[in-house]
C-alpha cells in the first residue's frame, strides 16, 4: 500500500472522499503544520508529500530541504 501525506490546505481544495487520494491501495494522511508532516514521515515513511508553501511554521520549501 502506497502511503501519502498532504498539507490540510491541499486537501481542503481537493476533498478527501472521492478523489484519486482515496482510491486503490493509496493510505492519505493529512496535516496541519509542517512539523505534522515530518512526524508522520518519520513514523510511516510516506511514499509521496503533498505540501503547501505557506505551512504555518515552515513553508513547503523549508519542509523539503
């Protein structure tokens, strides 16, 4: 099962039901901060990250260096 992380903002455009998020053997995490998103990396090691430049925090950018 492929595991994926998305920044709520992202979600919040998309839905979460209904989408290619929830279809097949895709697990969708989703979170607030960029802090959340590293969390949740390092407990599941997603397979793709979905962020948002303007996390509060540390921006998307920030985030992937």
């Amino acid at each position: 099962m492929k595991k994926i992380i998305i920044a709520e903002p992202i979600i919040r455009l998309f839905g979460k039901n209904g989408t290619v998020f929830s279809r097949g053997s895709i697990s969708t995490l989703t979170a607030e901060s960029s802090e959340e998103i590293l969390h949740l990396h390092e407990t599941h090691k997603a397979d793709l990250i979905v962020t948002d430049s303007e996390l509060p925090f540390m921006g998307g950018a920030k985030l992937c260096s």
